[in-house]
C-alpha cells in the first residue's frame, strides 16, 4: 500500500483490517489533539490548530503505518469549527489510504444508535470512517441498527468490554445476574457476546466487530479469557495502553495470548509527544518493535 492509495475495497472491515495487518502491521496511531500537545507543538488552542495537527500526523503515518484513530472529543470541543477541521483530517486519511477508527465511543438505541451508524458508517457522510468505537451500556442488542449497517457497509465497531480507567473495573468486572449469560463478568460477557457473532462468518481471518481490551489490566480478573482462540474470524481488539501506559509490544502474546495476531496496537501520547518534526522518525521505530513483536 503506498501513500494516495485507497484501502483494498475488500468485501469485510475484517478482510480490510487483515490486509492492513499483513501490509503494514498492527501500530495503530492516535490523533489525540490535547491542549497541552497543541502547545508543545506550536500550534494554537483551536479548530485550527487541532486541523494542523491532525493533518501533520496522518502525513507522518501515510506509508508507514495502516491505521490511525482520531479522538473525536478533541476536535468536537470547539464546536462546528472542530467538526470541519475534522472533516478535513479525515478526508486527508481516506486520500493516504489509511484505515480510519473514529473513537467516539457512540452509545444508544434504536433510530439513535442507528443515526450514530449513518454519520460515521454511510459511504459518502463528510464523517465517514471505517470503524467506530460503540459503548454497550444499555445491552449489546441495543446496537442492532448499527451493528446491521456497520455490517452493510463494509464497516466495523468496537464495542468497549474492559477499559483502562479504574473507575470501570467496579462495572465491567461486575457479574451477570440472569440470561443466558449470567455467571459471567460484564466484560466477559461483551466479549462472549461479539465473538459469537463473528463466529457466525467463519470465511474471514478476522470479524468485523470488535471489542477493546485495556493492554495495562489483568484481563483475567475481568472475566475476560483469551487463552482458546478460534482458527478463523478472529475477534479483533482494539488495545489502548501500549506507550505511554506503560504496557509494552514485547508482551503482547502474554497480555493477549491466542488473540495476539488480532491485536491492534494502540499509541497515542508516546508517539505525538515526539513533536512534528520527529513524529515520522518515532514512528518508524514503533513500527519495526511492534513489527518484531509480533514475530
């Protein structure tokens, strides 16, 4: 895949994300806009300053990584400014042919989740990325239109399941009391719950949805098992912590076990911290340890 390229119009976001793993890897880099980097890069506290950099990174990433995965409460915090400096950057990542999360963390029902799914999943919305990140709170099911369009689309989710936050572990690690899941963690039961629905497709490498798995928790204690892996439709998981969390690419077939190759490697801070004129060259360097990581 070189820059200006499209992503291969692949049937799945599955079949997409495995050929973006084969071509490129599995570094994923965040474009996180925080005042505080806006600064550290001389740019302004604004739209147009989060525009900039969105843009100065996803230049960095064309050619050397296949995924980024913008912060949309970083551009939505200056309002309708944001929101078209982030139009902006997206286009600029859909032109480099880079796969696009949008982590908005979106979660509702009914004709609401599904107008979530219409602005971030519809071919041709200014918005449109290749995947979202969902919030199950109110019940996987709750997430029916979307996950049917994300599904038409050709689009993937990423339904949160154990997070990073410690103000979490009190809710995801909580048990299920009745259903056909009951015994098991929220989190587990997330899990079990978009496994079993890629497992439904068992013609792809990787599904098409996904679940995100902190890399700094004890996975175990969430009720989360990683260990059995199936051969096909791999549930992909979108993996904050690595970096600046102090989680490191050299564990990660003990953090992810059977679910390593599935992995998306997320970095945000430890990379956009090196500053626009370094950002290219660090970069590289976490694109060959998480290259060698993975073996």
């Amino acid at each position: 895949m070189t820059p200006g390229s499209a992503v291969p119009a692949l049937r799945s976001f599955g079949d997409r994300l495995h050929a973006v793993f084969t071509e490129r890897g599995q570094l994923c880099v965040g474009i996180d806009p925080h005042a505080w980097l806006l600064t550290d890069w001389d740019l302004p506290d604004s739209a147009a300053g989060a525009e900039s950099f969105g843009r100065t990174v996803v230049e960095a990433c064309a050619g050397q990584v296949g995924i980024v995965k913008p912060q949309i409460a970083f551009y939505e915090r200056y309002g309708s400014a944001g929101y078209a400096a982030l139009e902006r950057v997206l286009a600029d990542a859909r032109a480099a042919g880079l796969l696009v999360i949008a982590d908005v963390k979106r979660g509702d029902l009914g004709t609401s989740a599904e107008a979530y799914g219409q602005a971030w999943l519809s071919a041709g919305s200014p918005l449109e990325v290749d995947a979202i990140t969902v919030n199950a709170y109110m019940g996987v099911g709750s997430l029916a239109a979307v996950i049917d369009q994300a599904g038409h689309e050709g689009k993937g989710l990423f339904l949160l399941a154990a997070t990073s936050n410690p103000e979490a572990a009190a809710i995801q690690q909580a048990v299920v009391a009745g259903g056909s899941q009951a015994g098991l963690t929220v989190a587990g039961a997330i899990f079990a719950d978009v496994a079993a629905r890629n497992a439904q497709d068992a013609t792809h490498a990787l599904g098409s949805l996904g679940v995100v798995l902190g890399a700094t928790l004890d996975l175990a204690a969430f009720g989360v098992d990683l260990a059995l892996a199936p051969a096909q439709a791999l549930t992909p998981i979108l993996a904050p912590g690595f970096g600046h969390q102090g989680a490191q690419v050299s564990d990660m077939r003990n953090l992810y076990g059977g679910y390593a190759q599935s992995v998306i490697v997320s970095e945000s801070r430890s990379v956009l911290s090196a500053g626009p004129r370094r950002i290219a060259e660090k970069i590289a360097r976490r694109v060959r340890e998480t290259g060698a990581a993975r073996g």
